[in-house]
C-alpha cells in the first residue's frame, strides 16, 4: 500500500486504507512483531512514526479465499546477491489485488528467510518462467537497471497453432498501448515502442513450439504479437478473444489450461561480478 495521510502515525495512516480495512492498532503492532510490515527496502517499519505521503509499505496478509497454486517455484540459481527461480504459471510475481501470499516474492521472502528479496524484473502472472530477484538491497538498483537500460537478452518459448500463411523467422514492429482498467493492450498508429522476432523451433502435429526475442517490454507484447500473425498462443484467455471462462478458472482452483508461454532465458553481463550471465528454464512445452 501507499500511505496517504499525514498529520498521523504510519499506524494510522495504514488504518485508514482499504487494505487494513477491520484491523486495529494491536493487530497492526503483532504483524509488526512478526516482520509483516516492511518498507520498500525491506526493513521494519516504526508504526509510531510520523506517516509520510507516498510511502510506499508492503504489508502481508494471509487471505482465507486466496486460491493456493499447487506448484514448485525451483530455485536454479543463489548466491550472496541474487537469486533465480523457475516460476509457475499461475503465481504472481509480487502482491498486488487479491494475490498475496500466493505470490514468488512472499514465497522466496519465507523459504530462505529474507524479508530484503525484491524482485528486480516482473513475470505476468500467467506466464512460466525465468525470475530474478536481488537478495540485499545494495544490489537491488543495478540489476534493475540492466532491465531499464535493455541490457538483458531476453528468449521466450510458446506452443502456438501453425500457419502456412507466415513466413518466418518474422520481426514485429508496431506500436502498443494498455490502457489502466482495460485487460488488453492494443496496437496503436504511432512511434513504434514494441518488436518481437519470432521463429519455430519445434512442429508436432498441428502445432508448434516457437522461439519468442523480444526487444523490447511492453505489457501483453509477445501475446499481441502472437495473436497479431494469426497464431495466438495456447491457452490465452485474452488474446484474440476474450474468454471469460479460462480468464476465470484459475481463481477457481482449475489449473488445467494455463497460457503456453515460458519464459526461457535471460543472459545478461552481470553488473557486480562483471561476468556473462545465462538462466534457462528447465520447463518445458510440448
């Protein structure tokens, strides 16, 4: 949450938003004591202290109708400043809405008991995959600015239909917008802000296992893409069509159709040991 008043304690201030909605100071202090309320530097935060306007406090709840996802989040990479895991479909990169605790950075904070683990890129929560997170603060900033700055080659992999009607290897270019509130992106007239080269690696039947490199990072890209060339990705609930009833079935405790999009590698020159750098995924698509 984002503290919003001022004139108060962060105690109060925290109270008066919708998230502590039905909680008092004595449940807010025991949270506290638990290490449950932290700020964005992963440290305690002082509840008697004078709130301040726009800080950001990440307080973690348990919600008895959070969907639990059955699934292992692999660690394939730990050492003294990052850590690399292999997320599930379905788990969401950090709270946000109704997923809390069901999330990799709540799970990553309790499996190695690190309240500091902050997520130096972001997975869709529907996408498998490659995840990074930075495990001390000092390192936090130039992992993050590798992905700012498109320093990380990025390799995804999705199962999708096959189409005679597409040449490939094909590079995208367009331009992508997604509007606050609205669950698809577009493509827009305009500066182009979004390219994708796409190719197949694998055919079985009448699908295919396809090789995604995106250049750029827009919300929803490689699916819009995708979707774009007439070979939407399996299981996509949002692309071409919205289909309500997949969009839904996870949150139901249905796992059954997740979107076949795997986010397969990341390489990179690490920043702190001045080292190449390459993460792959050990899932696969068939």
């Amino acid at each position: 949450m984002v503290l919003r008043a001022s004139g108060v304690t962060v105690a109060e201030a925290m109270l008066a938003a919708p998230a502590c909605a039905g909680l008092s100071v004595a449940d807010l202090s025991d949270r506290a004591a638990e290490g449950e309320v932290r700020d964005i530097a992963g440290d305690r935060v002082d509840l008697a202290a004078p709130a301040q306007v726009g800080r950001p406090i990440y307080f973690y709840r348990d919600l008895p109708d959070e969907t639990v996802i059955p699934f292992e989040m692999p660690i394939i990479h730990l050492d003294d400043n990052l850590v690399v895991v292999d997320k599930p479909h379905f788990l969401a990169t950090m709270p946000r809405g109704a997923h809390v605790v069901q999330t990799a950075l709540v799970r990553l904070r309790r499996e190695l008991d690190n309240p500091q683990i902050s997520p130096v890129h972001r997975l869709d929560r529907l996408t498998a995959g490659v995840l990074m997170f930075s495990l001390r603060p000092q390192a936090r900033a130039p992992y993050q600015l590798l992905f700012a700055d498109r320093r990380v080659d990025k390799e995804y992999r999705a199962r999708a239909p096959l189409s005679g009607d597409v040449e490939l290897p094909v590079t995208i270019r367009n331009r992508i917008l997604k509007d606050s509130g609205d669950l698809r992106a577009r493509v827009v007239p305009g500066e182009v802000n979004a390219i994708s080269t796409i190719d197949i690696t694998e055919t079985h039947g009448d699908h295919g296992i396809y090789r995604l490199l995106p250049q750029t990072g827009r919300t929803h890209q490689l699916r819009l893409h995708m979707s774009g060339l007439g070979i939407p990705i399996d299981g996509d609930p949002l692309y071409p069509e919205v289909r309500p009833e997949v969009a839904a079935a996870p949150d139901h405790g249905d796992f059954s159709r997740p979107l076949q999009l795997l986010a397969y590698a990341v390489e990179f020159d690490d920043p702190l040991t001045r080292q190449r750098r390459r993460f792959e995924s050990i899932r696969t698509l068939r």
